[in-house]
C-alpha cells in the first residue's frame, strides 16, 4: 500500500503554492450519516406523499416512491454540492468540502460523476466499497471521487477578518469596476483567497525580500484570473493590489468567501 499523504500541496502556473488539508475516512463516513439521515428524512416525506396517491392508484404510487427513493440519494448530493460549491448539509456541519485535485473550481460534471458513483461506493452495505477505496487510496478517494479526479479536504471556517482596522482609510480603486470585482469573486477559488488573506495577513512576518516576491507571485496569479483595466492598477504595488483584491473578495459586498 503506498504511504497516505495528509494534504495535496499545489503550485498555480505563477509558482503560488498553497495546501489543502485531506479530510479522512472517519470523518467522511460521519458526514455520509448526517446526510443519510438528511435523505431518509426527506423520504419518510416523499412516502407520506406518495401514499395517498397510492390510496387512489397503489402501483403508481408505490411506482414514483420507489424510482424517488433511488433518484433521491443522487438528487440531493448532486444539488447540494454545486449549489454549496462542494458541500452537503453532512460536509457543512463537520466542516469538510470537495474540491477538484487540482486546487480548481469544481466543474457540474464532476459533481455528478461522484455523485452517480455513490450507487457503486455504497456497495454492499454501509459504503464499505468506497471505505475500501478510501483506506487504500492516497488521498482518501472513494471510487467516485478517483473517477471525478476530487478530494474532500477540511474546511475550517475563520471568523471574517475586520476589514476596516486590515485596510485603514485606503481607496481601493479596483471598486470603480463592479463587474470585474464580482468576475473576480466568481473566479478565484476558495483556497486560493485563502492564502491572499492569510498572507496580508502575515505580511509583517516575512523578510523584505520574501515579501516582495510573494506577493508579486500573488499579484502575477489574480491578474491572470480577472484583467483590471490601466486606471484601475496604475500605481499600485503588487501587495497593495493583493491587499484591494482581499478587501473585494471577503467584503460584505456581493458573494464573498469563506475559508
């Protein structure tokens, strides 16, 4: 068996790296509880439903309850995690998400490639196929997530950081373009606004030297993702640009992140 790593560790094409913490298999199947609870739940109500119908026509009632109770399980993890950008009710309440191997935005296909997986992972009872999978699996993959190229890693939730005493009595000239901001908040990925703000964070922790090549590197990686135009950068250093684009990105304003 090939010795199990506790984070993926990924460098973006600028030479940004950063790690995400894997979650494991006890967690996982603790997650999978509150969500089978989640589903059987919504079941109990869908029979409740469905049994009146069969009150007036028994085969279609007891037609529809049967394809809902297979459609269901599916249903619920595919919707839940694209709508909650890889999180079900179970991930949200232990913390955890899923995420693509790659440290990318997960696509919808991926969503569902895992999630029509989860018939094959639950095999024969109680997942133990995907628990298999996910003890001999380096990263902690059950099949659905190897055939989706995805991991669960954890996903600690921080208190939003308080923007006014970070950014004191600062114009931010990257708010003179909304729809670039909100592109912006779209595009970057959790995990890479996550070492922004960490790393404004800690700026007075580094040498000079490593400094500046942070958040150059920082800066050469979201120019990538989202252009501002000339008068919206003219003049500002590259950590004072990364300081604006955290301000964007975590501001109250529109969808803004949460590690």
């Amino acid at each position: 068996m090939r010795e199990k790593v506790s984070a993926i560790r990924i460098q973006t094409p600028e030479g940004v790296r950063f790690s995400l913490l894997l979650a494991g298999p006890v967690t996982r199947f603790l997650a999978w509880i509150i969500d089978a609870a989640c589903i059987y739940i919504i079941l109990t109500i869908v029979g409740t439903i469905f049994g009146m119908l069969a009150v007036f026509n028994f085969d279609l009632g007891t037609g529809f309850y049967i394809l809902g109770a297979f459609l269901l399980p599916t249903a619920y993890g595919i919707t839940l995690e694209w709508l909650w950008r890889g999180q079900t009710l179970g991930k949200r309440v232990l913390q955890l998400r899923v995420v693509d191997i790659h440290g990318l935005r997960l696509e919808f296909s991926q969503v569902v490639i895992r999630n029509l997986l989860r018939a094959v992972d639950s095999l024969p009872l109680f997942y133990m196929t995907g628990g298999s999978a996910c003890l001999a699996s380096r990263r902690c993959q059950r099949l659905g997530d190897m055939a989706a190229n995805t991991v669960v890693i954890r996903n600690p939730v921080t208190r939003r950081p308080d923007l006014e005493k970070l950014l004191p009595d600062k114009y931010n000239s990257l708010k003179n373009h909304p729809h670039l901001a909100a592109r912006l908040r779209h595009k970057v990925t959790l995990p890479e606004a996550s070492i922004a703000l960490r790393s404004v964070l800690r700026r007075d922790e580094f040498s000079d030297e490593a400094r500046v090549e942070l958040f150059r590197q920082l800066a050469d990686h979201l120019r990538s993702i989202v252009e501002f135009p000339p008068d919206a950068v003219r003049g500002l250093t590259d950590e004072r640009y990364i300081i604006n684009a955290v301000e964007i990105l975590f501001s109250d304003q529109g969808h803004s992140k949460k590690i």
